[in-house]
C-alpha cells in the first residue's frame, strides 16, 4: 500500500490535501491518491479539495483521471475537488466582482469627472465618475479614495455610501457590484493619469445632469448622491472571529 497524502479537514466533512506534500512523480501520485481517497471514503469523508501548484501541474491530469474536477484558480495554483459522496455539498468560488464610482463634489457645486480613453462594449466613452475595482483585501473607502487619487490625482475625504447597483453577465460571465460613494475634495489641482484617462474636469453638476450624451444610469447615481445623506462607514469587529470589518450605518442627525 503507499503512502497517504498529507491532508487536514475542513468544517464541510471534507478532506483538505496539503500541498506541500504531494509528490513530484505523476506515477507516484497516482498510487498515493487511489490509496488515499479509499481510505477517506472507509472514513465518511464527503468530498476531497485538493490544490495543486503551478509547480506540480504534471500531477492535474493524474487528478482528473481520479474523478477530480476543476472549482477555481489563480496565478499559482489550480485547486481540484472531487465529491466522494455524489450530493456533498461543497461552497462554490467567487462569483463577483466589486466596484466603487465617486461622486465628488467641490463647493462650487462642481463635479469631478473623467472620460475613459477606450469605451465599453463598442459604445464610445462618455464623461462618468472617477472610480474602479476594489483590489483583493481592500476595503471599499481605502480604494475609492486610492482610484480617485491615482485617475485624476484629487485627494479626498470618504463621507458616506449611496446606493449600488447590481448586475449579471459582467467580464467572463461573472456578476457586478458597483457602489456608488460621496466623498469631500481635499485639494483641486487636477493630475490626470494619461494612460488610462482622456480627460478628467470639474464640471458644474447641472451641467451633467443635462448632458445629452451622458446615460440615465450615471445621470441618476450622480442624483442620488444629491438627495440622500447615505450610509456611513464604521468599523466593527467580532464578526466571525475575524480582524474587525467595514460596516456602513444609517447616518446619525448633524452628522455630515
């Protein structure tokens, strides 16, 4: 009999195989892996997560052969999975992505802008709010604030959350949350970033607002921001015995 993979449990009554034992040599492997899902199954183990590194791919299509199936991937790795209990219940990857626009407004009640270099989905670029994606561990204010620094150069204060929108069929058929923010200027001379914006301006907001070329979508959270205070962050922690999260509350009366 070979050897069993070194593994560990995870809380969905699965095994979890640790990378940093798994061999070099396919055949190896193989007889490593049929060993070890028999002995997993003699135990009740529903299902098996296995993550290979880029480093072992010699070892996926060994995987595949044993009934394993793809659940996701990043730069590095490939992680596999295999139901050794047809039904198991195992949580599916991320489906989303999150995005943030600002909506900034200086006492001129002018609004800062930006108009994109490249369109989307063949549609040319119009004037919008500054803002992009959340990077992997930020939270929403820190990169609201850094994508307005880094597009049009405006440090700014965050204030509160207004609405969001949610929508299906994004990039790779994935879905898309965007929020939509209110944030105080702390400067005004604009920095435009040149390889990515054509043209960044303070705009009198009622000039957006009856723009002919601008959509009602950017239109309406552009008015939103206008007539609601919105939500404001808070940290709070004891949330799954996690590091303390980003919470956003009904504003209190005199607050911003």
């Amino acid at each position: 009999m070979a050897d069993l993979l070194k593994s560990t449990t995870n809380p969905f009554g699965g095994i979890v195989v640790l990378p940093e034992g798994l061999p070099l040599d396919p055949n190896r492997f193989r007889l490593e892996l049929a060993d070890s899902v028999a002995a997993w199954k003699a135990d009740g183990i529903l299902a098996v997560w296995m993550e290979v590194p880029i480093s072992l791919s010699q070892l996926i299509p060994v995987a595949v052969e044993a009934g394993f199936i793809f659940h996701h991937s990043a730069y590095d790795y490939l992680m596999m999975i295999h139901r050794i209990v047809p039904d198991a219940y195992l949580p599916p990857y991320a489906t989303h992505y999150i995005g943030a626009g600002g909506v900034v407004l200086n006492e001129a009640r002018e609004l800062l802008v930006v108009r994109e270099k490249y369109g989307f989905r063949g549609r040319p670029p119009a004037l919008k709010l500054p803002g992009g994606a959340l990077l992997q561990g930020e939270d929403l204010v820190d990169a609201l604030e850094r994508e307005i620094l880094e597009e049009t150069g405006i440090r700014t204060e965050f204030e509160s959350l207004v609405c969001f929108r949610h929508q299906h069929q994004y990039r790779y058929g994935k879905s898309d949350i965007y929020f939509v923010c209110r944030l105080n200027p702390l400067s005004s001379e604009i920095v435009m970033q040149a390889e990515e914006i054509a043209e960044c301006r303070w705009l009198p907001v009622e000039d957006f607002l009856a723009a002919d070329d601008i959509g009602t979508f950017n239109k309406s959270i552009v008015q939103a921001a206008l007539d609601s205070p919105g939500i404001s962050p808070t940290r709070m922690g004891g949330f799954m015995n996690r590091q303390p999260g980003e919470f956003f509350m009904p504003k209190t009366p005199g607050q911003g």
